[in-house]
C-alpha cells in the first residue's frame, strides 16, 4: 500500500491569532515578541519579511527594518488555546497524527481511499479548521514527512499541495538547499562554498560525496534530495509526561532543603524538554507526608519549557501545597501534556541575552552532565536527576539565580 502522508501548518499561527482578537490588524505589518529594545521576534507577518524581518531577530533590529510595523507582546496562554482547538479537530477527524509543535502536524492518511481520495479528504479537513477556528492553514500531501513538509512551505500562505508519487524528486529538485529539513545555517554555509546551491546538485552527486563532506548528517540530507527519507509518523498521546520524585532518608520540615529540592527537580525537567524539543502544558507537585497521606495538585500553562516560567509555578504549587506543617516524606514534580517545539516560540518578553544563556547552559549539560552547571537555588540538591558529579571530582560551575 503506497503511503500518504499530510504535512499541516498554521500560517504565521501567532500573527494570525492575534488578527483574530483584532481585526483592525489584518494586513498591517506585525510583530509578535519582546517589546523591549532587548526583545526577541517569536513570529511576524509576511508584510514584515519583505524587509528582512525573521523571528529570532532582536525586536529592535526587527524595528529598525520596518518601523511602521505593529508591536504585540503576545499572550501564550491565547496561542495554547488556539492550538488545543485545532488539534481536537485533527484528533475527531484521522486515526493517527503527530503533533510536531504548537502549530504543525502530521497525519498517515494511507488506505483512505486512492490518493485522490486522501487529497479531497486532506482539502475537508483543511476547510474545517478554517471555519471552525478562522485560522489560516496550509497543507502539503505526498508520501513521505518529509516531502510534505517542503510541499507545505511551497504551498504557503494559506494554501495546499500534492505531489503526486513518483514526483517527489522532480519537486525537490528545482528548491534551494535550504528548504530540505536539517540543512542549517553552518551546514549551508559548507554546501555553498562547494558551489551547491539547488537540491538538483545533491540529487546528482553520489552519496560517498556527501558523507566525506558532513558524515552521517550529510547521509541524511542525501535521502531527502532524493525524496526518500521516511521518517515515521510518531502518533500524539495527550498525557505523555516526564517526573521526578524523591524520597528522603530522613522526613523532614527544613523548608530551605524541600524548596532547593523542588527548584532543582524543576530546573532539571525544563532541561529535559529544551534537550528533546519539548513543551509540556501542565505542572504537577506532589507531597508524601509521615503518615504516608500523599496530596497533589496542577496547574495548566502556556506549551513552554522555560526555567522562569516552570519554575515559580513549581515553586507557587508546593506553597499552596504544603499545608499540614507535617514532616515530609517525599516531594515530586511532573510536567505533562507535552507536545514537540522549541522553547522560544513562548518567550514573549526575553531577552536575547536570556536566550543566550539557557542555550549556553544547556550546551555545557550536554557536554559534561545535567549539573555540570545550575542555578545557585537549586545547589543541595545533589541527587535530582541523576550524578551530581560530571567532572570527576571537580566542582560544579555554579550560575547565580536571580529572581525573575
């Protein structure tokens, strides 16, 4: 059975989020982000890119370029809203999907009629979400994710594509290098100073060539060119979740150790979803007390993994929790409602410098270990998530937390 594979994405999802809120915003030039001079553009309308206006870009170059454009600080919890209402629509209308982000999904439409029928019932369900959320959305059909991917970037805005199978290469072949998934900047930049500049060139080189130049990596890109790299379509569980608990050697009520605990557990987490391009919605903390009698409580949040954002919830949680002025057994956090995403899509008012630093720090975790460096507020806590010990016996770099 040939496969069919629906790539869909919301068109400039926060822009088009906040246009419904606002209609006197249709078609005027928009920044969503940081308002601050230090702020970073998480999204911007397509009226803002003929002036080399991108997201990642510090707010205040992003003004410089186009100064007649709006400025909106964003509201995440409007955008997880939004996103929770497409992906009900998604999940009443096909048997398998992936959520790959806030904003992109994929779905196996394979044995659902012939490969038009996938397409007519690709462009309903397309429709639907149009009707039912007013949000615009494009869509790429083909037989692999990847191909439906670039068909969906080709296709946009607010706009749809099949490639028929036994196209795909043919498609592929006329794009720029930079359209192919994985082909980053540094990669980029290596390709064009051989000379390669259309997926066509790739599509012709042998693959002995590619590896030499960029190793497995370079393997990878190869298949795409070709437009047979198929990566499988991971389904969407909602209450995917990661957790840490611990159990003390001794109950205790030393509020400085159980708060240093909990700041730790969280800082750890946030980590882990910021390693495996994870958001997660819903924050648990949970209490064992003496007598064995075990309290919890959530809180829903914006799809994020930010240590300023995760971790005073974390923190406001086991203060509202703690209430018996019992000894402690045991304490855990759990985040949960996890999605696949990048971490800065949430961080409305940060700063570049707070962006350069989570990357630093987490480069430095991956490097020598999780708490190879850490928040001064969370040093104690030896045993969270882990060897506390990376370097062998020498000291971890300890980074001052200063409240947010």
């Amino acid at each position: 059975m040939k496969k069919s594979i629906l790539h869909m994405d919301l068109d400039t999802f926060f822009v088009s989020c906040e246009r419904l809120i606002d209609s006197k915003l249709q078609k005027r030039p928009l920044l969503v982000g940081g308002t601050g001079d230090r702020g970073v553009v998480s999204a911007c309308s397509y009226e803002t890119r003929k002036f080399g206006v991108h997201s990642g870009m510090s707010m205040k170059l992003a003004k410089r370029l186009c100064p007649e454009a709006v400025v909106i600080r964003g509201n995440a919890s409007t955008y997880s809203k939004y996103s929770h209402l497409v992906t009900d629509i998604i999940k009443e209308s096909v048997p398998i999907f992936e959520k790959a982000s806030i904003d992109e999904f994929y779905a196996d439409l394979s044995g659902m009629d012939k490969f038009f029928g996938s397409y007519k019932y690709a462009s309903e369900l397309r429709a639907t979400i149009i009707k039912e959320t007013g949000l615009p959305i494009s869509f790429g059909l083909s037989q692999n994710k990847i191909v439906s991917k670039v068909a969906t970037g080709e296709a946009k805005p607010n706009n749809q594509l099949r490639i028929d199978h036994g196209f795909e290469k043919s498609f592929l072949a006329p794009l720029s290098i930079r359209k192919i998934p994985s082909v980053g900047e540094k990669t980029y930049k290596i390709l064009r100073n051989l000379g390669i500049d259309k997926v066509q060139v790739i599509q012709q080189m042998p693959v002995e060539m590619m590896t030499s130049v960029l190793g497995v990596n370079g393997l990878t890109i190869w298949k795409r060119a070709q437009g047979i790299d198929n990566p499988p379509l991971i389904p969407f569980h909602e209450r995917k979740s990661i957790s840490i608990e611990r159990t003390f050697t001794k109950d205790t009520i030393d509020m400085v150790k159980l708060r240093t605990t909990i700041f730790a557990m969280a800082e750890s987490l946030a980590y882990q979803l910021r390693s495996g391009d994870k958001l997660a919605a819903c924050i648990s903390v949970k209490i064992r007390y003496s007598d064995f009698n075990t309290y919890s409580k959530q809180q829903k949040i914006a799809y994020t993994s930010a240590d300023h954002v995760i971790i005073p919830k974390v923190l406001d949680l086991f203060d509202s929790l703690y209430q018996r002025r019992l000894l402690i057994r045991l304490v855990g956090v759990k985040l949960s409602h996890i999605v696949s995403g990048n971490y800065q899509i949430n961080l409305f008012d940060d700063t570049q410098e707070m962006l350069s630093l989570y990357k630093a720090m987490d480069t430095i975790r991956s490097r020598y270990g999780e708490h190879s460096i850490q928040k001064a507020s969370g040093m104690g806590a030896k045993t969270i998530g882990g060897s506390h010990n990376p370097f062998n016996g020498e000291p971890p770099i300890i980074l001052a937390h200063r409240k947010q």
